[in-house]
C-alpha cells in the first residue's frame, strides 16, 4: 500500500478520511494542517490535504482526466482494486506499467 500524502510504501500506516498515511510522519503533518484550516474557519477534507502534499513531494507527476471510460470496465477495475486491496490509482498504474514493459 502506498501513502497517499508522500508516495512511499507503507507499513503500518493509519486511514484518515477513506485515504492510507504513514502513521508517524504524514499523518502528524496531515493532522497539524486540518488544524490550521479549522483555526481558519475553512473546510477539511484529508484527501485534498495529503493530495497537495503529493504534489509538493512530486512536482514532475500531473493530474490526468480520463472520459468516457465503460461503465462495465470502470466497475471491472474498481471490483478488482478492491479484491487486490489497493487502490484504484494503483491498479491503473500496475496495468499501464504491465502493458509498456
């Protein structure tokens, strides 16, 4: 499993809002961040905190949008991710690494 705020393989890591962190270190700064967005009267969402956190780690990775995809096969993959235990993001990664190899 991969943590979704730094990218690295995780051990023993924690779920906070439906996403997988390191337990000590992203967690800690995903935590002090939601304090300061509250502090601040903003909303918290974890996903959104820890997916900008990947982007300052991995400024060369980019956000791709994907349309029209079969709603048979998006529910193929979305099944499968869920038997392999990862997620989504992994599995199309896993398939497009497998293909270009």
């Amino acid at each position: 499993m991969i943590c979704a705020a730094c990218g690295n393989e995780v051990k023993g890591g924690i779920g906070m809002g439906g996403v997988l962190l390191c337990r000590n270190t992203c967690a800690e700064d995903v935590r002090v961040e939601m304090e300061r967005l509250r502090s601040e009267g903003k909303r918290v969402s974890v996903p959104s905190i820890a997916r900008e956190m990947y982007r300052k780690t991995h400024p060369e990775t980019g956000d791709y949008l994907l349309r029209d995809v079969p709603q048979e096969l998006w529910d193929k993959a979305k099944h499968r991710a869920i038997d392999e235990h990862i997620t989504l993001r992994e599995l199309i990664i896993q398939s497009l690494q497998q293909y270009l190899s």
